[in-house]
C-alpha cells in the first residue's frame, strides 16, 4: 500500500472541499498540497510555494467612451481618460527565502507573483498644454526632483513621456513601428504615453491625475486671467461655443481689473454642461457682469475704487453718466415715478463660503469664508449656500472673491424700478446713474443699472440697485492655507547612511550559534525600513530579511578611557547618526544589562543619559565589560550601537567563517513605499568572523564530600564557552603555588602523594579553577579546602618499671585516625609540636618507652595523626602528663 499517496489524496480531498466551503481561492488548496509534497518528499528542509493567480488582460476601470476632453486655463489638476492600450504583458516572478535551518535543516520560501505591463496614452487636455508639474498616482506623488545630482522631472520618475497637443505633433514613434495601423496623432489633445507602463496588482492602471500648465496663464503665475480665457473660450475654433469675434467687445478694461485684484482662476471644463453656467460662475468670482451692447459682449467690474497689484494699477469709472429727475421718469397717473424695494437686513447674506482646490495641499478641497463679523453679531449667522469654485486653486484668491460677493449680498440691498423715454436709449446695464425723486427723499442717489428694458412703444423698463462706493472693492488679507499634512506614499526614502556592522560578542549568542549583527538608519525622515539583500560574491544577492525603523547608531563624539566596573568616573559621548532618544534608566536596570550597548567590541550599559545637542547625549554610570566582553579605552569616531530590536541578525553555517558578504540595503518610505533600485543600492562588505570573548567564570566549586583522606577531589560547573581550565594548588597560608594541571574534565582529585612531591604536607589548600578558550581565561574562581588533625586524645597514662614506661591513650574519635604518636620531655612546659623525644608512633594507641634515666621526672603528651599527615606541628597534643623513673 502507498501510504504516503494515500495521505497526498486525502489531503488534496480535504483542500478542495475546504476551500470551496470557505470561498478561499482554489490556489490555496493547490499550494498545501504542494508543500506537504516537498516537505514529505524527505531532507531536513521543507519549501512551501505560493503562486498569484495569472491575469490575461488589463484591467479596465477609468475609460469612458464619449467622455469629453478636458479643457483647461491656468495650473490645476486634471483626471486623465485611457484612450488607448496595448502589448499587454504578464512576466511572472519567482523569489526564494530560508528561515531557520543553519545546519542545513529550515524552510523554504518561494513566491511567485506576476508584475503586469502594457503601452498605453491617457489624454489629458484639448489644445496645447504647458508642463506637467506634479504626478498623483494613487497615494503617490512625483514632483520635479535631484536624484543623483540628475534633475529628474515627474514625468521621467514616472515612466511617461508627454505630447502637448499641438495641432502638428507627430504620431508616437511605437505605434508607427509596431501598430502602423493604429498610428495616430491624436492632433489638438495632450496626451501621455507609455510603451511599457507598469501596471498594479490586478493589471489595472492605477488612478493618476495630473497637475499641468494650460494656456491664457499670467506670465510668472500660475493661473489664467479670466479676461484672456473667457473670449478664448468663446472664439476657440475647436470648443468655443460659435461666437464671431465681431461680437465680443475690447476686454481690457475686465482684464487689468482682475489681474489688479488678483482674482485669477485655473478652470477645467470637463464635463458636458452649458458655457453660460461657467460664465455666470467666473464673472461672480470676479466680481463682474456681463452686458451685451450694440450687438457686442461687455464685462464690466463692479469694482468701485483704485487697485494696484501684479505690477497693473486698475481706475474705476464712477462718473455718472446721466442725472434722472422727475422730467424724465415716465409714470402712470397715481403711480410713484420711482418704485423702491428694500431687502430686510436680517434677510442679506453675511457669510459667503466658496469650495475650492488647495493647490498647496494637492489640490484638496477647501473652504474660504467671506464673512461681516458685526452683521453676524447683530443679526446673527446668514451663510449663503456654499458655492463650488474649482477653478479657485489660491486661498488667498478664494479669500478675497468671497469678501467680494458676501459685501455685495449684504450692503446692496435697495432696488429702484422707474420708466424713462426713449431719449435714454443709449443707457445700458451696469452704468452709473443718479436718480432724484423727493418723494422717497432721493437727492442725486448714486445707482446702477441693473436691467434695461424696451417695449413696443419705446418705453424703457429700468431696474437699478444702490451704488454705494466702497462696497465693490475689499481690501486683501493675508490667507495661510490649511496644508496641515500632506501624505506622499511615493516620497523618496533615500539610502541608508553608512551601516555599522559587526560580529556580536559570542556571550550575546546561543550556544553554537553563529551571526553577524548590523545597525541601519536612514538619515530622511522619510525613510522607514529596508529590505536586506546578501551576496557571497558580490554579483547575485538574495534577500535575507525586512526591517522596519532606525536603529539607534553612531559613534563616540570623544575618547572612552579604560576604567573599572562600574565606571563612575569616565563618560561615554554618543553622536548618534539620526536623531533618536537614549533614555536615561535606573541603577537597577543598567547593572541587569537593559540598556546593553556596543562600543566598538566592548559591551556596556549605562544609567544617566544627558541630552548635549541634536542626537548628542552623555552617558554616565558605566558598567563596563558586560557578558565576558574585554574592557578598553576607545577613540573619538569609535562606532557605537544600542542594542535593542532594530539591530538585525543574520545567521550563518560554521564552514562560511572566514568568508565575506557583501551586503545591500534597499530602502522604502514610511509608507512601504518608492522601493530603491537593488541595482543604485551601495554595497557593503563584511567578513564572517566570531568574535570570541573569555569564558564565563566556573560555578557551584565544591568539595566533593570531606577531606578526611588521603586525597580531596573538588567538582563545578563549566562556564559557559570554556574550552578547557587550568586547576591550580595553592598553599592557602602562604599563596605559594604547589600545582598546576589543565584539564577538561570538571572535577579534579589531589592526592596526598602528590602533596608529598609538591613539597611537606599541610592542613590548607586553596584550589583555583581558571575557565579558558582561545580568547583567554575568565576570572579565576576559588576554594579553601581543610583538613584539620584529629582532637586531642583523653586519658594519657604510664606505668613506669625501672628504666621503662607502659605509656596508653584513649582511642581517638576522628573518622580518619591512622594512629598515635607519644612525645616526652624532662622539661615541664615543652611544646611537644616541636620540642621533645618521641618516644612511640605507630598504630597502636598502647606503647612502652624504654632507656629512660632512674631517678628523672618525666612529661608525657599524646596525639592522635589522621591519614593525611603525622607531622608533630600540626597535631593537637593532650595536655602532659607527669611520671618518674
């Protein structure tokens, strides 16, 4: 039986119905299978594959059929239209990444995905166009910018080229070459093209809008005078509306007056609607009208007063043009020769809002507000409908327009009808007339002509409202513009600065564990991570890892002196390469290791941070030569690096110590974004070289058992990395050393006959255990190891008989008691350590003296000696005992 296809079958059963069940793409079934297959398939590694489902043909979703072409005045931003694509192009991509595993064992990644491309034009714009400044690709944005030195246009970072739209521009040289019969010169509309634009995910453009020059803008300026782009658009021969240039008057006059008051606009028409509500909305936005006289079409300000501004001084004409007394209105009988209409206060408008484009905050939407602050006290709050104007693209124009209007709305409020004779024919809307009526106490009222009207008889029908100098002009404020944050996912992150890598101190490491460490930052404030890409050879490189943040490097800003732990009296000067925080911590925290920086080899940790300067600190309370690390004074520009989860760590095989990588950080934005080019990336080298430190210092030293025998035997626990030790003998009265014996073993026995070679035996010994490796020895780590004599014996006797002694002794207590030694003396208060005779030393605690003198007082003291030594000066002797012969 094929238990192992059996499995395979079941397992792809289950994916699918699962699959199914859930709604998952059929893929994900696919992928399970197969990496259940290559786990299987035996090895200590696995590789589990994933793979993008394929997309055959672009995706479609901004194209309209018969949606119109822009038309565009002025700076503003415009939404493009796909006219056309083709050489779609699906190029599949397949990468590879090892986690885990060093020995040979770990899994293996591998993605396939597909990158889509295609040729083809978005239009833009009808007519000739200026430049394109800015590129907004969805949460992107490609403005004119140095990279490199190079100057490099929005166009160019974004893989377009641009047509202007002349009437003459030559037909895009890849289609004439590789689809003549598709060539077109798209003549009269500006366009940008691509042969191999890079699509999104889904094989769909992404959503691009453009921000470009259009015709009819003020030298130096950015936006268009209405009084340029309202006969142009009137009289243009591909979208005017027909007009015979016969029909439009001298527009001078509305020219300099909007240049002068600066109400310059930025139209787009792209959509289909009637001129004449475009027209209405400019001329109000300029605080104008349009007349048609004689057959002809006039715009005349209602600016009443002097204006000087973009180097155009603008006179107003305020010189009635005829005195109305009661001669020359025409009235019916009992009917007033003037009829006055007068609109509440309370129902005038005081607060005007215009919507607008914020060309300083990309085009978003914004809202200025013309407001009476003491008609809103007064009559309270009276806000006018809020009226779109996107051809506004400057708060400070939409500012000034809508102070404008809302004076309008709320100071004009008396409205005169009255008849005249056909004698003033000639007058016509938007002339300054006076107008006296007693009747409504009227003396030379200043009025303009609001409306004049002819009947069959030649009567004119006449509308006038109040005149009031003053509120056709406003002064300009100045206007911030609320740009608060703009978000730019396609802000260069640029590269890193100079990484700091090294090989961790191996205390820093697992057991058996290999890596090199590496600190990265990058000095943009847009900078937010990078992809880490490893070479063995400097040519092809894999990526190994993503990082995310800086990490807090950079290097001594003066000397670090050699000093002892902890180090009270130096301080550590950091310049960090980015401006970050190094906190300050408690004495507890910095003697644990929680603020565990690199100093160029040297681990140490601090307490007291002080903040000197930008990214500038003094560190102070050093505990130097952390985790085994050697102490040492290090130089001004010595690299530092605080230790934390910024710093990366890559692994690596024992065979590839010695060898070099090269290594490249290819950079992204804070928003994941405007990846580096792998190939612009600088590489960096490093070689792969563990950096050995001493071991630690041996524990748990202790004797094994007692030493109540002719030898003593010490254990401990190896420190960690120690490779062998030295064990060293010390004579623990005077330090002399007896013995010294390197071994691997982790206990050693010192016996009694190599005490005897290592000179007289002694009570006291202190046993030494150095732990070593190749970087050196830890700190030596000690036991005093005793072995006292046995007590003093009871019960000293002697018989005495003639010249000869029966000498005894009570037994001794001591486990290790080897036998008993008799000392006399004719001296009474002898030292039997090291005066008298000895008179017996064997086993036996019974013994008999003989050759002793007739007639002599003796003194007697006996001793227990235990296996280790006999020696007389280092037993304890009972107290004598007195006998005569």
């Amino acid at each position: 039986m094929n238990t192992g296809s059996s499995m395979l079958t079941a397992i792809s059963a289950w994916n699918t119905q699962t699959c199914a069940r859930n709604g998952w793409p059929a893929s994900w079934c696919v992928i399970t299978h197969s990496t259940y297959m290559e786990s299987a398939m035996g090895g200590s590694s696995s590789t589990i594959s994933t793979s993008a489902t394929r997309i055959n043909a672009l995706q479609v979703q901004s194209s309209a059929s018969g949606k119109p072409i822009a038309w565009i005045a002025g700076r503003n931003r415009i939404s493009p239209n796909l006219i056309y694509y083709t050489d779609f192009e699906a190029v599949a991509k397949t990468t590879k990444k090892k986690s885990g595993g060093k020995g040979g064992g770990g899994a293996t990644q591998k993605d396939t995905t597909y990158t889509y491309y295609a040729a083809l034009i978005l239009a833009i714009g009808r007519g000739t166009l200026g430049a394109v400044h800015r590129i907004f690709r969805d949460k992107e944005v490609f403005t004119e910018t140095v990279i490199n030195g190079v100057t490099q246009s929005a166009l160019a970072q974004a893989g377009f080229s641009f047509a202007r739209g002349d009437r003459d521009q030559p037909v895009w040289g890849f289609l004439q070459t590789k689809h003549p019969a598709e060539a077109i010169a798209y003549a009269d509309t500006a366009y940008v093209y691509a042969g191999r634009y890079l699509l999104n995910d889904s094989a769909g453009v992404q959503n691009h809008t453009f921000e470009v020059d259009g015709p009819y803008q003020v030298p130096g300026l950015p936006d268009a005078n209405p009084g340029e782009f309202l006969p142009g658009l009137l009289l243009d021969p591909l979208d005017g509306i027909g007009f015979n240039p016969w029909w439009v008057a001298d527009l001078s006059n509305y020219r300099n007056y909007c240049l002068a008051e600066n109400l310059l606009l930025s139209p787009v028409l792209d959509e289909q609607s009637p001129a004449s509500e475009a027209i209405a909305r400019w001329l109000q936005l300029t605080n104008s009208e349009l007349v048609w006289s004689a057959g002809q079409l006039k715009v005349i300000p209602y600016g009443d007063q002097v204006v000087t501004g973009n180097g155009v001084t603008w006179y107003p004409d305020v010189t009635p043009v005829a005195d109305l007394t009661d001669d020359d209105f025409l009235a019916e009988e009992g009917e007033p020769p003037v009829s006055l209409k007068i609109k509440s206060q309370a129902d005038s408008y005081n607060e005007v809002s215009l919507e607008i484009l914020d060309r300083a905050h990309e085009y978003n939407t914004d809202v200025v507000r013309g407001t009476d602050q003491a008609a809103i006290e007064q009559f309270g709050s009276r806000p006018m409908e809020t009226i779109k104007a996107y051809e506004i693209c400057d708060v400070a124009i939409g500012a000034h327009a809508a102070q404008l209007l809302v004076q309008r709305k709320l100071y004009v409020r008396n409205e005169y009808q009255f008849s005249l004779g056909w004698q003033h024919v000639l007058l016509e809307p938007m002339d300054l007339v006076t107008i006296t009526e007693p009747g409504l106490n009227l003396q030379q009222r200043l009025v303009r002509l609001i409306s004049v009207e002819e009947d069959e008889e030649g009567k004119l029908a006449v509308v006038a409202e109040d005149a009031l100098l003053g509120v056709g002009s406003a002064p300009n404020y100045p206007v911030q513009s609320k740009s608060g944050f703009q978000s730019n996912q396609n802000a260069a992150p640029g590269p890193v600065l100079a990484p700091i890598m090294f090989n961790p101190p191996e205390s820093l490491l697992l057991a058996g564990e290999l890596q090199v460490w590496g600190a990265v930052a990058g000095a943009s404030p847009n900078w937010g991570g990078c992809e880490i890409w490893i070479s063995a050879d400097g040519d092809s490189y894999r990526m190994v890892e993503t990082i995310y943040g800086r990490a807090r490097m950079g290097q001594l800003s003066a000397a670090l002196a050699d000093g002892n732990d902890p180090d009270t009296v130096n301080t550590l000067s950091v310049q960090l390469a980015a401006p970050d925080e190094l906190a300050a911590a408690t004495t507890a925290e910095a003697d644990s290791g929680a603020t565990l920086c690199w100093v160029d080899g040297e681990l140490l940790s601090y307490r007291d941070a002080t903040l000197t300067g930008v990214g500038a600190y003094q560190l102070g309370y050093l505990r130097r030569g952390r985790l085994s690390s050697a102490v040492a004074s290090h130089p001004s520009g010595a690299p530092f690096v605080r230790l934390d989860d910024a710093v990366w760590k890559y692994s690596y095989a024992r065979d590839q110590i010695g060898r070099t990588v090269w290594v490249k950080f290819r950079s992204f934005n804070v928003y994941g974004r405007a990846l580096e080019d792998l190939a612009d990336v600088t590489a960096y080298s490093v070689t792969l070289s563990p950096a050995r430190v001493v071991p630690a210092p041996a524990q748990n030293l202790a004797l094994v058992g007692s030493f109540e025998t002719p030898y003593f035997t010490v254990s401990w626990t190896a420190g960690a990395r120690a490779e062998d030790r030295l064990v060293r003998i010390h004579n623990a009265g005077s330090n002399a050393l007896l013995r010294q014996v390197t071994t691997t073993s982790t206990a050693f026995t010192y016996q009694r006959d190599d005490a005897l070679v290592d000179g007289a035996l002694i009570r006291s010994y202190r046993v030494e255990i150095i732990e070593r490796n190749a970087a050196g020895g830890a700190p030596s780590a000690s036991l005093l190891v005793s072995n006292s004599a046995p007590a003093a014996v009871n019960g000293t006797a002697a018989t005495v008989s003639g010249t000869t002694a029966d000498v005894s002794c009570d037994a001794s207590d001591a486990a290790d008691a080897a036998g008993y030694l008799f000392v006399y003396s004719t001296v009474a208060d002898f030292d039997p350590a090291i005066a008298g005779t000895v008179g017996y030393q064997g086993m036996s605690r019974m013994a008999q003296i003989t050759g002793l003198t007739a007639g002599t007082t003796y003194y007697l003291c006996a001793a227990a000696y235990d296996t280790w030594s006999s020696t007389r000066s280092q037993l304890n002797f009972a107290p004598a005992i007195t006998f005569n012969t």
